[in-house]
C-alpha cells in the first residue's frame, strides 16, 4: 500500500449510511488537486488525512487514489481551523461563531474546546449553555476517532465503527472487550458476522460457548424482523448450522455444540421452547418452536387476555334491539346493511368483537353506529390507531378525539434508568368501558400485548381493520390469526355501498383482492388509470411529469400534500431512493433562499417533504410519520420538520444526529404507507419490481388512495402481481392459542 498525506480541501460526495467519500485534497508540491476515493468516517473540509491505499485510474474520472486505512489530524492553518468548526460537525458552531472563535482564538481555537472550554465566555453571544453543547459535541467527535482507528485493527470498516460508537456511546471499547457479540444483540445493522470477525481476531475460541449463543439469539431476533415470532427447533439449527459451518469444524460436533447452548438458553429463560401440535393424516406430530422471551411472553399473554375478555361477556340490555337501531340509523343519518346491525347486535353482548372488511364496506360507518350505541349507555369510549396519520383519519371520520396506541398507553422515558415503558398498564389501567382500535393488521404482537395488559376487567375490545392488506411490519400476523382462530366473535362487512360502487378505485380494490385484473379502461369513471409504458426510464419521466405539472394543472392538485407516489421497492431506477431524487430535482430545486443540509447521502432542503423512519419516543415522531422541512439552522446544527396533527402542525427540533433517521418522502414503500390516506396514488406497476409483485402489496397501494389512483407499467407486471396471492408464512401460534 502506498501512503498519502494532504488537507481535504472539497467533499464532493459523502455517503452517512456507509462513510463512503469522494473528495478533494491538496498534497504538498503538487499543483492541482488530488481525488480520494473510499471510506472516511464524518469528513471535514481542512483537516489533514494521512491515507494508506493505491492508485487507480477510473475509466471515467481518471487517476484517483483509493483509501484502504484513513488517520485524521485536527488542521493547524487558520483557515483550515475554520473551515473545520464551521462545517456543522460541532453542534452549535456555524460559520459565524467559527470566525468568531478563530479571530479571538487564532490556532489555539481547538486546544481550547477540547481542554478550556470555559474560556468560550470570552466570546459575545455565547453562554454557558452553548459552552456545554460545544464541548459534549467535540469530545463524542474525538471519541468516535478514537473507535474508528480501534476498530480499523479488526478490520471493521469505519461506516460500522461510527454506527456502533453511535449505539454504545463512550463505553464502546471496553464493552466490545468483555463481549464482541453484543454487537450483534444491541447494534442495529451490525450482524453476527461482524462480531464473529472481530472476536474470531481477538483470539476467541470457535468453539467458544458464547459463540454459539451469540448465534442462535442473533438468528432469533432476525427471524422477528422477518416477521415470525418464533422459529421452529430445526430451522432454528439449521439456520446456526449455516451461519457457523465451515469454520468449527464437523457439521455434527457443531450440532451438539449448538443443542447444548440451546439447551443452556432454555435453562436461563432467554429463550423458550413450547410445542406445536398438529394433526397429520392418522397420527399426530408435535414441533418444538423456539421463541426470544419477550415474544413467547407476549404471544402467551394476547391469547390468555383476548380469550379472557371474550368470556367475560357484559349484556347490555334493551327493551326493542329493533327500536334502538332505527334510533341509531337516525342518529347517524344512514340506513345500516345487514352485517352493519350485526356488528352492533353483536357487540352488545362480546366482550371482544372483531370487524373486517375491505373499502367501501361501511367499517367507518359502523364504527359511527357504534359509537352512538355505546353513548346511550353512558359508557366512555376510548378511539386508538397504530400510527399517527390513521389515528388523524379515524378521529375525522368520527369527529371524537383517536390517539395512537403508544399516546393512549401513555409511552414515557423510565425516570431514572434509560429506556421506555407504557404507563398504562395492569396496574394502572385505562378508564374506558369500550376501547376501538382502528387499522389492526398493523399492530404487531408485542404492541397488542401491551394493549390488552392496559384494558380494565369488564372493558369491551372492537378491533377494526381490514385482514386482506399486508400484515404488520413488526413480529405477528395478529388480525389475521384471531379471525383464522374462530374463537373470537367476527363480523365481516362485504356489501359495497351504492355511493362506492361508483367509485373504479373501491370496485378495482375489490376485483383485484378476489384475483381478477382491474377495470383500466381510463373513460370509465375517471378516477383509475393505467398508463402502458415498458421501460423503467419511462415511467420515472412520466410520473415525474405527472407529479410536477399534470396533475397539478389537471385538478390543481398540490404535489406535496395532495399527490403521493408509491413503490414496491427501495433500489431500482423506479425504486424509492432514485424516485425521491428526481422528483425533490422537479418539486423543490436549488434556490439561493433555500438552505440545505447533506446527511447520509442525502442532500436536505427546506421545503422538503420527509418522513420519518424509525420510532423517536423522545422526539414523540414515529416510523411513517410524514411532514415538511421548514427550516435549517446550521449554526446550531438544528433542523425542524413540521408534522400534520389533528388541528395544525407540529414543529418537532431535530439535531443533527436525529436526522439520520429522516428521509426524503416524495415516493414511499408501499408498506410504509399503511394506514394512510392519500388524495391520488401514483404507482409504478413493472416486471423490474417483480419479488414485489404481490396482490396484497397492490392492494394495499390501491386502497390508499381517495380520489385517484394511477398505474404506470406493463399490463404484464399487473397480471403478475395479480395471480401471486403468495403470503409469506410467518410462524406464529396465536390462532392455536386461542383454540
């Protein structure tokens, strides 16, 4: 390897997700720049790098030099000191209080951050809360170099090592030392191999008992990211089988090494083994199914709760059922459909009511019926939805207040320990007789096992939502599996009102759930179209088109709060990421009045439309939530979204660190925008996309639309995905439980 040395002088790209740099240097007795290319861990422009890699000739950009090891120096010239505190790498430095700094401090700028902090009073403007924030932030900047050169001896790329010093924090080094595998358990992204590598490094033995129970906890707690609440005993081996052959020697030593750490897990309850019987041909056949604590906990408790509820039945009584539901119709304006006066039949009695359907089918209406029933017994009723934009819709469908489930259970900080817990809970329940929650095939297992753990004895549980759309991204199928137990009271709406009827999107939602193509004769209603196009660049340039100035001059649609574009996938050139690029260019271009901020490859500016992608319970924003970009502040290194709440916007202050987990929302997945509702879909339909092609997915993307849905494809990826009704299996017991 060759070695490098110079002061980066321009970034031209840089990617957060996988520290990838593209960027310019200046090496001394060299005239003109030089091009770097390769891993560098948060860069800035002015420090000195002295770089160990080699020369390359990029067939289109030339004579580059690719970076292999990577050490940072802080800079020594006053303009590279500034230009690196104002880089808004230091939280609460921007480019004024990084003149300000220079011009008092001149080259001690740095030692005096770092050892003197105090002395930052000497600068106007600057007070001691600034002085905490500026020295916390530089000191977890140094730190993290500290992790990136530790982990650079493993072989751990510095992308990996910021995202673990992210997640561990200060303690990193001394952590990874007692226990490499805890990155596995606790580092979101960071898998067994990583950790196996490093501590395969460290000299630990392959045969190494917490080698083997790293493995199965990682291929457990994978498996719930893929849905399943547990795995069976011999996936679950052969899976470990997979992830360590090859490099402990026999496949059957390796298998007796991994039942007896199974074993050892069972002992220590971090996982559980249960059964799973099941009746095959004359005889019966029983399955050991190995569930991660929490899950087998949670999955135990729905079922025991839900079947609790259920047979504890409160009757309400009333002279004329007859009387009481001409009263109701007249209340709500509406004359109720069959099913519709069985859901309210029913519910006088259930003590757990189950009530699905697909749009168009009166679930809204019902839900209104209801809630009049319940008001002529004074009873209180609580409204909840899983996210905030479905909890919005139910609480303007019903004009009653509806909070999300994580809002209802009250979802806090512990006082005095980290983490978070529901506040609402067996000990300190809820107050409701009726509780409804709306958009079920979202709620996961674990979320629905805190709900039920929150409901009072006595309270009636409605549980709305429709079976057919995708299930929840989190572990379960839970709508699913208590309407296929056929233990629980169910009613399901199937007339399609006469004002639906009308409508192509509800009738082609329909058609294409019971596996018939839709109607895409374009002149029929007008409100869904389906536009042939073969090639992937055609569809970007028409729904950019369409986005930017079709729709807009065609109905005035807003672009933004109006029109959203939907996609089964996230790579691809009609895929999320490149979807997002090329409408942000046509929706919000550059503009010298419009700030702008570049994290994790994403280029930020204000007037974005972004959303957010992972649960913040300190922020209160939540993975789907979507709002707008509406102003930079890169002095303090602060940035705030407005989010859409029941009456106006929120403006939530995000700092640098938090927007990681912010993305640009112009085009979205399919599954991230359940429980939405939009005022037109726009939804490429290709054979690029086709893993994706399932009728499930297309009919989840259909439903989301109110007043127009657009198809751009082939009529061929639409047949695709039409015939594939191919739900992924997750493994999951409930049902059985409730039997």
């Amino acid at each position: 390897m060759e070695k490098l040395e110079g002061i980066l002088e321009r970034i031209t790209y840089y990617s957060q997700e996988t520290c990838y740099l593209v960027g310019r240097v200046k090496v001394s007795r060299a005239r003109d720049l030089v091009t770097v290319v390769g891993p560098v861990p948060a860069p800035v422009v002015g420090e000195d790098l002295t770089m160990k890699g080699n020369w390359v000739v990029h067939p289109e950009y030339g004579r580059q030099f690719k970076i292999e090891e990577c050490e940072r120096k802080a800079p020594t010239s006053l303009k590279g000191i500034e230009r690196y505190l104002a880089s808004g790498l230091i939280k609460g430095i921007g480019p004024s209080t990084a003149k300000q700094l220079v011009d008092h401090f001149r080259e001690d700028a740095l030692r005096v951050i770092e050892e003197e902090p105090e002395r930052l009073l000497e600068i106007s403007g600057i007070g001691g809360k600034k002085v905490r924030m500026i020295a916390e932030s530089y000191k977890k900047q140094q730190e993290m170099q500290d992790v990136v050169l530790y982990f650079q001896k493993y072989g751990v790329s510095p992308s990996y090592a910021a995202r673990i010093y992210r997640q561990l924090g200060d303690e990193t080094i001394p952590m990874v030392e007692e226990d490499p595998y805890l990155l596995a358990e606790e580092v979101i992204g960071v898998g067994f191999k990583t950790a196996d590598m490093i501590a395969t490094k460290m000299g630990l033995d392959l045969h190494a008992p917490q080698r083997v129970k790293a493995s199965l906890e990682y291929i457990l707690s994978r498996a719930t990211e893929e849905g399943h609440v547990y795995l069976p005993r011999e996936n679950l081996v052969g899976r470990a089988l997979e992830l360590l052959e090859g490099e402990a020697g026999d496949e059957e030593v390796l298998r007796q090494l991994i039942f007896a750490q199974l074993e050892e897990l069972v002992k220590g309850q971090k996982i559980i083994l249960d059964w799973k019987k099941e009746q095959e041909g004359k005889g019966k056949e029983e399955e050991d199914c190995c569930y991660l604590a929490p899950f087998f906990f949670a999955e135990k408790g729905v079922a025991s709760r839900l079947s609790k509820l259920n047979s504890r039945q409160i009757t309400l009584e009333t002279s004329s059922l007859e009387v009481e539901l001409s009263d109701i119709e007249k209340a709500c304006g509406v004359t109720l459909a069959e099913r519709q006066r069985e859901a309210l039949e029913k519910a006088l009695e259930a003590g757990v009511l189950v009530l699905t359907g697909g749009p168009g089918t009166g679930k809204t209406t019902t839900i209104k019926a209801l809630l009049e029933l319940f008001k002529r017994f004074h009873l209180e009723v609580l409204l909840a939805a899983p996210t905030g934009r479905a909890a919005k819709r139910m609480a303007e469908a019903t004009g009653r207040e509806a909070k999300t489930i994580h809002r209802l259970l009250e979802f806090a900080r512990m006082e005095g320990e980290g983490g978070f817990h529901f506040k609402k809970n067996e000990d300190n329940p809820l107050k409701a007789h009726v509780v409804i929650v709306d958009e079920v095939s979202m709620v996961d297992i674990l979320l629905m096992y805190n709900l039920l753990k929150a409901l009072p004895g006595g309270c009636k549980l409605i549980l709305v939502g429709d079976v057919d759309q995708l299930p929840s991204v989190g572990p379960g199928n839970v709508l699913r599996d208590i309407i296929g137990s056929g233990a629980i009271p169910v009613t399901r709406l199937e007339t399609i009102f006469r004002q639906a009827r009308g409508s192509s999107i509800i009738v082609n939602a329909h058609r294409i759930n019971a596996g018939e193509m839709p109607f895409t004769k374009n002149e029929a209603a007008g409100d869904f179209f389906f536009m042939s196009k073969e090639e992937p660049a055609e569809i970007l340039q028409v729904i950019t088109d369409l986005c930017a100035s079709r729709l807009p001059k065609y109905q005035k649609y807003d672009p933004l709060e109006d029109i959203q574009v939907l996609t089964p996938m996230h790579r691809t050139l009609i895929g999320v990421e490149n979807l997002n690029l090329n409408l942000q260019e046509r929706l919000n271009p550059p503009s010298n009045r419009k700030q702008e901020l570049k994290i994790g490859g994403i280029t930020f500016r204000q007037g974005d439309k972004v959303m957010q992608v992972k649960n913040n319970y300190d922020l209160e924003v939540f993975n789907g939530d979507i709002g707008r970009l509406t102003y930079i502040d890169r002095e303090e290194g602060q940035v705030i979204i407005a989010y859409p709440d029941l009456r106006s916007y929120r403006e939530v202050i995000y700092n640098m660190q938090d927007m990681e987990e912010v993305v640009l929302a112009y085009a979205t997945s399919v599954h991230k925008s359940q429980g939405s509702e939009y005022r037109v879909v726009i939804l490429p339909v290709s054979t690029q996309h086709y893993i994706m092609l399932q009728r499930n997915l297309l009919y989840t993307a259909v439903t989301r639309a109110r007043e127009m849905v657009i198809l751009i494809g082939t009529k061929k990826a639409l047949a695709m995905a039409v015939k594939n009704n191919k739900v992924q299996e997750r493994y999951t017991l409930l049902s059985s439980r409730l039997q």
